[in-house]
C-alpha cells in the first residue's frame, strides 16, 4: 500500500522587529514535525530603504533574515495549505503582506487558492490592539480565494493558557522572546492544520 502524499505548507510571514518572525519559525518546526513539508517565505519590504535604515531594531531584522526567500506566487500554487503570520497595523494586516495579497490575483482569478487549508497568526503591541480583527480580516481575504479555513479554536487547552484567542495565536509584542504558552499555542495551531489539510486530502 502507497504512503499518502506528505502534507505541502507555506508559511509566509511579515515580521518588522522579529516577532512574526519567531511566530513563524515555530509554526514551520511544528508542521515540519507533524509530517509536512514546508517552506518559510517572508512578505518583501515594501517601506523606504531609508525608513528601515532609521531604525536600529528594524534594520537589525531586516539583516538577520536577509536569506528568507521572499514570497512569490508559486509558493501559493502548489500547496495544500497556506498559513499567514503578520503584525497587526490599525487593525488589519501590515501593508506589506497586503501587498503580496494584492498580486495573488493570477492564481486566484484561476481557482488556484481554491481549496487549500489557511490558518492565520498575528502580534500586536497592546492585548487589545487589532490581533482579531486582523485576524478576521485575513480569513475574509481566504474565504474569497475558496480557501478551507482552519482556524485553532478552543481545540487545546494551550489556547486559554496563552490568552484564549480562538483565531489563531495572537502575540502581545513588547520585545520580548516568545512565551512557552505562546509557543505551545502556534505549535498546537500548525499541528492542526497539517492533521485536517491530511484528513482532506485522503
């Protein structure tokens, strides 16, 4: 009998100090652990060269990821699921990661999105700064690709202990490493999404 087909994920994440960054890597291991083959791709910088080189912390980043590929729309293409991580700006998506949204539009005007799994994680500032709703917004974006979303739910008991957001692991940016509840939260997310992209695709 012929082993099912491993599981194909993209992770593509925007990270401005390092945050998402981190979410996203933990994601990727998880999933990788989990049985599926995944490949880490990062939005492209869409702000001044000049703007990031004003900030120390944003530069730094910038410099400590320079060998993530940036995102393309063959990441998307042939995959069985899509996980999104980015910083929560005025309550949606960074500017950055709507903008590789916006060239999407080949591979969703032919159905090519259609079907695939998408989860979502996000940070922001303050507890109450925007994470749901950009959250929200993000599976909004998905439900008109005709994708299959997979939110985390109250599926794991780590959901409460890391804030109870049932969206998707929702990080409260101060500058600090992630949390191990933080962590256990994106692992167990990742995990569920590899197992039911798994279960559909048998």
């Amino acid at each position: 009998m012929t082993s099912p087909a491993p599981v194909r994920m993209t992770i593509v994440y925007y990270s401005t100090y390092g945050t998402n960054h981190q979410m996203a890597e933990v994601a990727a291991e998880a999933a990788r652990e989990a049985g599926a083959e995944v490949r880490l791709v990062k939005a492209r910088e869409t702000a001044p060269q000049e703007v990031v080189n004003s900030q120390d912390a944003w530069k730094a980043q910038q410099e400590r990821t320079a060998h993530v590929p940036e995102a393309t729309l063959s990441d998307l293409e042939n995959v069985d699921a899509i996980m999104f991580s980015s910083p929560t700006r005025f309550g949606g998506a960074a500017s950055q990661i709507r903008a590789y949204i916006d060239t999407l539009g080949p591979l969703w005007g032919t159905g090519a999105l259609a079907d695939k799994t998408f989860s979502a994680m996000t940070s922001a500032q303050n507890a109450h700064g925007g994470q749901e709703t950009t959250l929200q917004t993000l599976y909004i974006t998905a439900m008109h690709w005709g994708a299959i979303l997979v939110p985390p739910g109250y599926t794991d008991p780590a959901i409460f202990a890391s804030g109870g957001n049932p969206y998707g692991a929702s990080i409260t940016a101060n500058g600090q490493p992630l949390s191990e509840e933080d962590k256990a939260t994106i692992r167990h997310q990742a995990r569920r999404q590899v197992e039911i992209t798994r279960q559909l695709k048998g």
